[in-house]
C-alpha cells in the first residue's frame, strides 16, 4: 500500500442519537506510527472501529487503500482492547493466532505452508511459541494482549490498529508489543494505536488528540502541549501519563461534556 494508507474527511461517527465524534481530518501513510491520545470516552476505540469497517460513518468519507473500510476489511487487521475480545473461549493460544489466517479468507480453506509459516514466525516475535498449546484464559494479561498482538500480525494486514495494546502490561509485553509496532513501521505498514500514555505516544510519528473531536494533530511535540492536553482533558492538566490513565474521575468529567456537546438528531 502505497502513500495514504488511510484517509478521512469531515468524518462524523456516533451511536444512536448520539455522536461520538465530530468532523474528524486523518490522514496515515503507509509506514508511519500514529497514536490516537484522549480521555476515556473521547472517540480512540470508535474511530478505530471505522477504520475497520465495523463503525458506520455519519457524514464526511474514509478511505482504506483508497476504498471504504467496508471493502478493504482483508488489508486491516485490528486488534482489540484486552478484555473486550474472546479470551475465555477454551481456545490454545495457536489457534487463536491461526484464526488470523482465515480472515475474510473462507473457514474451509486449508492451511497452506505459508499459513503455518506466518503463524510461527507471529508467535516468534511477540515471544510466545512455548505458550502455544496453552488455552488463553491460562495466561496472565500481558502474555494474553501478547496473542492478540500475534494474531493481528498473523494478518499480514497492511494496515494494523491497536487498541490501547500496552495499557496496565507488565514490563516485559509492554517492550515486546512496543517492538513489534516499529518492526511493522518499518515493514511499511501503516499502525494506529490508541494509548493513555503520553511517553508513548511521543514515540510515534503522528499523534491525534482527541474528545469527541479531534482537538489537534500532527507531530508529537505540536499535539502534546500543555495547552491542547488542557483541552482534551476538560480544562485540569495532570503531568504524568499515569495520572492521566487512573484519574477516572477527571476522565469522566471531560468526556461527559463532550456528551452534553455531542447530541445531534438520529438520522
Ligand atoms: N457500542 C456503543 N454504543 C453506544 N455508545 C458507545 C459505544 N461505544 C462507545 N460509545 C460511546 O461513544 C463515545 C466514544 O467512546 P470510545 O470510542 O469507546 O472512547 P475511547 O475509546 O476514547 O474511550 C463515548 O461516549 C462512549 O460512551
Ligand atoms: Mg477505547
């Protein structure tokens, strides 16, 4: 995938009456790292959900590849927030990661030696081949998040979105997803991912700061001022990541007045 890997305008994403975010500009190309930062409930899991084709939009266009999420749903792979996914399904950590090669693929296909390749090498990497044969509610969360990275790469997807794939790891998971996400830049893969924390989302190449809108975006160090997380995080600013991720209180107060802010007529 070449260029723009993903691409929106005016776009305009909700639930029901109520939209959750607002005429949103993105634009990632191929290659680069883009991190979605924001408060709880300020669009991160919504717009990746749009990008994967599972989001209808309101208004404005996004494209994958050039096509809608909808038809290029094969060259996305999307890996959910722990706790969200089937986890506690008796399934061994292989096949949850071979499942990966069936998507959008067919579920009577055969395994091809490429398929077991990929499988192997995506174990490899995130360093969980001796948990193979391990059923997923055996492990702990970072070892689990650690599967699901696996099978998102198992994909072989061009485009890869993270949902906050570090958030609450231990050490270990944490460097080891955090890897694999510059191996895949590198790769010339474009990858988004949503995190609550601002050390990592300097890491990355573009940051979209979010509530309920997109409040700035660009290079880390433009997005990540004093001014625009003040914004973001409804007018209180805590200076460490940390706080910004256990401060439920602060999170629930900034994104209820983007709430209050976001109703618009069901259509
Ligand atoms: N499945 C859903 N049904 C209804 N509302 C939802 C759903 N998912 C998210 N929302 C709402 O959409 C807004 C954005 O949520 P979300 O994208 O999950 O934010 P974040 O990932 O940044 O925490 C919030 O107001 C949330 O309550
Ligand atoms: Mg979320």
């Amino acid at each position: 995938m070449d260029g723009l890997a993903v691409e929106g305008r005016g776009v305009v994403l909700g639930y029901g009456a109520r939209a959750a975010l607002h005429d949103v500009d993105l634009a990632v190309p191929a290659g680069t790292t883009t991190a979605l930062v924001g408060p709880n409930g300020s669009g991160k899991s919504t717009l990746l959900g749009a990008i994967a084709g599972l989001v209808p939009l309101r208004a404005g266009t996004l494209t994958v590849g050039g096509r809608p999420p909808a038809a290029a749903r094969t060259r996305v792979a999307y890996v959910l927030q722990t706790g969200s996914a089937d986890e506690v399904l008796p399934v061994t950590v292989r096949e949850v990661v071979t499942m990966a090669r069936f998507a959008g693929r067919g579920l009577l296909r055969r395994l091809r030696a490429e398929d077991r390749r990929a499988v192997a090498d995506a174990l490899d990497r995130l360093e969980i081949t001796d948990l193979a044969d391990r059923h997923l509610r055996e492990l702990s969360g970072g070892q689990r998040q650690r599967v699901l990275v696996a099978q998102g790469l198992a994909q072989a997807a061009d485009v890869l979105l993270l949902d906050e794939p570090v958030t609450g790891l231990d050490l270990v998971s944490r460097q080891r997803i955090l890897r694999v996400v510059d191996e895949e830049r590198a790769a010339g893969r474009a990858v988004v991912l949503s995190t609550h924390d601002l050390d990592d989302a300097e890491l990355a190449d573009h940051v979209v700061l979010l509530a309920g809108r997109v409040v700035a975006a660009g290079p880390p160090a433009a997005v990540l001022t004093e001014a625009n997380l003040r914004e973001a995080y409804g007018g209180r600013l805590l200076r460490t990541a940390e706080a910004l991720a256990t401060d439920e209180h602060l999170h629930a107060h900034a994104a209820g007045e983007r709430h209050d802010a976001g109703t618009i007529p069901a259509s």
